[in-house]
C-alpha cells in the first residue's frame, strides 16, 4: 500500500476537487451542466494527478532507497572502522608525498606518538636517517620497475628512547600514467623476533667454535691413545716373559696387572669417542657390583689424601642396560673429581637406590670446596677445567658417555659445601637368565 500512497493521494485529491467543482458551477452559480466536458475534464484531471501520484511514489521509493542505502553505507563503515582499529598491526594510508591520511590506533602503541600529532605528517620522520634512506631507495626502485608491492624491516626509536623493529608491508597505488598516487600498507612490531634471530645466530656461532673444540679434541684424544698404546703393548709383552718364569704368588699379581692393562686399553679405545663414535656393546649390568668394584680400585689412592670412600645401597640389585667398562670410566671420573676438590681430606659417599619410578639413581657426594654457579655452567665444555693440571676433557667424555646410555645427569653444588651428582638411569630388571635360576632353586627347595 505505501508503494501506492502517492497515486492513492493524488487521485483522492482529484476525486475532491472535482466534486468543489461542480458544487460551485452547477449548484451554487447555477451554470449549465455539459455532461460530456465535464466527464472529459474529470478523466483528464484524475489521469494527470495519478500519473503525478506515480511520479511522486517512483521519487519517494528512490529517496527510502538511497537513505538505506546510506545508512548500510554507514554501518559498514562504521563496522570496516571497527575491524581497522581492532587489528594489532599498524595499518596506514599516505599520499604520494608520503604523509599519513590514515592511521589505525595501533599506531600510538608501536612508536608512541597519537595518531592526532601523526596525521598529515611524513612517515619517514618516524623513521631514523639511515633506514630512511633505504626505505626511499626501496620505494623508488619499486616504482622504476612498476612493482606494486614490497616488504622490508627498519629500525626505529620510539618516543620513549627504545629502540625497536618493526616489519613494513607497503601496497604502491598507480594512476594510469603510472605516476605515484599514494601508498596503503600495515606496520608489525618485530622486535622479539629480531632478537631471537641474533640469538640463533650467536648460538650457531657458539655450537661451531664449540664444534670445532670437539674435532681438535678428537685429533688430541686420537693422537694421545696412539701414543700410550705404544708402550703398553711393550709392558704387555715383556710382563708376559716374565709370567712365564713367576711363581704362583707372582703370577695372581701378574693377572691384576694384565686386568688392569686391559682396562687401560679400554679406556683408550673410548677416549677416541671424541674423533668417532663407537659402537658400544650393552648388557644388563648390575651398577652396584660396578661401583664396589670401582670403589675398591680408587680406595687406596683416596687414603693418600686422607679420604674415605663409602657405599650406601637400598637394594642388593640394581641393573641397567649399558657397557660396564665405559660406566666405570664415568665412575671414576667423578670420583677422581671429588678426591681432588678435597685437600684436606674428607668422605665420597657412593649411593644408589631404585625409585618409585623404576629407575636407578646414583649419587656421588663429596666434601669438598664445592661450585659456583658460573663454573656449573660451563662444566662439560671441551677444555674447560679448574685444575692447574687438567685437560678439561675428562667430564666432556663422562657426559658423551651418559648421553649414549640416555642418563639424565644433575648437579647440586655451593661454594665450601661441597657437590653432589645424580645420575638417573632407566631400570633394565635382573637378566632373565638370573630369573629362571632363582625358579629353578625355588623348585628344587619344594
């Protein structure tokens, strides 16, 4: 009905103005009636008010068109507002000059400065004079080529002072001439990932001085074991001559002797874990036999110094899965480390225990001068030590060889409280081999 309201209006109109009409003429002047004029007159009135009508009705459906038409206009717009000011990035408009038309709120949080105070103004004055060089450079390298976009990052200096980085993605708008006519684009503050960046690059750099410390280490270790092996196999040799001849007293001295030289060998042969890995046999081995064996190798060595080496068990068994000559290279590594860090004496406690989470946990403590946390840090760098003496290789092999055995290795140290490590190993249970004897004498006890 309102689509028709002009016509209805019009024609209404007409209707009541034709009607005053023949009441003045006919009725009030008296005049004679033409029937036929007067019908013409009416149909032709009542024809042009309705096409007027429809006119008025056509304009008015075009005005409530275009106001909701405005008013959509204005709700998104209102809503494109909303989405640019939510946004965290800096998102800006500047004309070909380069000054700020547009800038989002984002602004004031990434250089400091208001949008207000901003506006209208050159962006590369927000810029410093050497990254403003390149971003002109940039921007007219771009624009000799016709390119329409680019990305690059800037330093920059906030109100404040800090310094910060940002990561600029810049849209350039040609007019059909190709001339410059402005520029759109959005501003990210990068700074944490810059700074991650050169993070990364000094810690690449670290690992390859580190990597190289490794290979001389590796050339060192080779070099030396090559050595040592030289007259070894002479003392082997003539040990043998002598074995020969030996009484049998002399001879059970001569197998420690031969054991021990085996041993050396051994170690040797691990110490060019540092120039190349070697495949390694692992077994069940029972640690606490290991460590009493150790014990007993080291003890008259720490009686010189006036120390006493002690065990502490909570279980007879504790098996790991592992090579029981490179365990004991790290065992006595360690121990060596705590007699030495005790000048004038004192006690190794050696202790070993199966937690709650099936794994096996040994503690070395010693009583000595103990570490600040500036040296823990570095503890296991290749050539790092604080002896006078040391190569600083000893514990860098001691923690190759408790990587290869997946041991999580910790460390508790004060200064004049002495240290103490834990070295955390998975739980491989009693060989299966063991499990069926102990069944087997169950069964013959029955």
């Amino acid at each position: 009905m309102m689509k028709y309201r002009g016509r209805v209006l019009m024609t209404l109109i007409g209707i009541i103005f034709i009607l005053i009409w023949d009441i003045v003429y006919y009725i009030e002047m008296n005049l004679k009636m033409d029937v036929l004029l007067n019908i013409i007159f009416s149909c032709i009135l009542l024809i042009v008010l309705y096409w007027t009508g429809g006119y008025l009705d056509k304009k008015t459906e075009k005005i409530a068109s275009y106001k909701d038409s405005k008013d959509e206009m204005k709700m998104i717009n209102e809503e494109m507002q909303h989405v640019l000011q939510s946004i965290e990035e800096v998102v800006f408009h500047t004309d070909a000059k380069g000054c700020f038309q547009f800038l989002n709120r984002s602004w004031a949080d990434f250089s400091g400065y208001s949008v207000k105070e901003s506006l209208h103004k050159n962006a590369l004055h927000f810029i410093s004079l050497h990254e403003r060089h390149e971003v002109l450079r940039m921007i007219r390298q771009h624009i000799d080529q016709g390119k329409p976009k680019f990305k690059m990052d800037f330093s920059y200096q906030k109100r404040d002072g800090t310094q910060r980085w940002g990561e600029m993605n810049i849209k350039l708008s040609y007019d059909q001439a190709g001339r410059l006519v402005g520029t759109v684009g959005t501003i990210s503050d990068v700074t944490d990932r810059i700074h991650t960046e050169e993070e990364l690059k000094e810690l690449n750099e670290t690992l390859a001085i580190e990597s190289q410390k490794l290979s001389v280490a590796g050339q060192l270790a080779a070099g030396i074991a090559h050595e040592v092996r030289n007259p070894l196999t002479s003392i082997n040799g003539f040990l043998q001559l002598i074995r020969d001849d030996a009484d049998e007293k002399t001879k059970d001295y001569l197998e420690i002797i031969f054991s021990e030289i085996k041993r050396i060998e051994l170690v040797l042969s691990e110490l060019l874990i540092l120039a190349k890995p070697q495949t390694v046999s692992y077994r069940h081995i029972n640690v606490k036999e290991t460590l009493v064996h150790v014990q007993k190798l080291l003890n008259t060595n720490a009686i010189l110094y006036n120390i006493d080496i002690r065990t502490d068990f909570s279980s007879d068994d504790l098996f790991i899965k592992g090579d029981e000559n490179q365990l004991k290279q790290v065992f006595i590594n360690l121990i060596k480390n705590g007699i030495e860090s005790m000048p004038r004496g004192g006690t190794i406690t050696l202790k070993g225990l199966l937690n709650k989470h099936n794994k096996v946990v040994l503690t070395f403590e010693d009583q000595g001068v103990g570490m600040k946390r500036d040296i823990l840090d570095k503890l296991g760098e290749p050539f790092f030590t604080t002896k006078t003496k040391g190569t600083g290789l000893g514990l860098t092999i001691c923690l190759r060889i408790l990587r290869d055995h997946r041991a999580d290795v910790r460390v508790n140290s004060e200064p004049g409280e002495g240290t103490k490590f834990f070295l955390t190993f998975e739980s491989a249970g009693p060989p299966i081999r063991k499990k069926r004897e102990k069944a087997d004498v169950q069964t013959s006890v029955r």
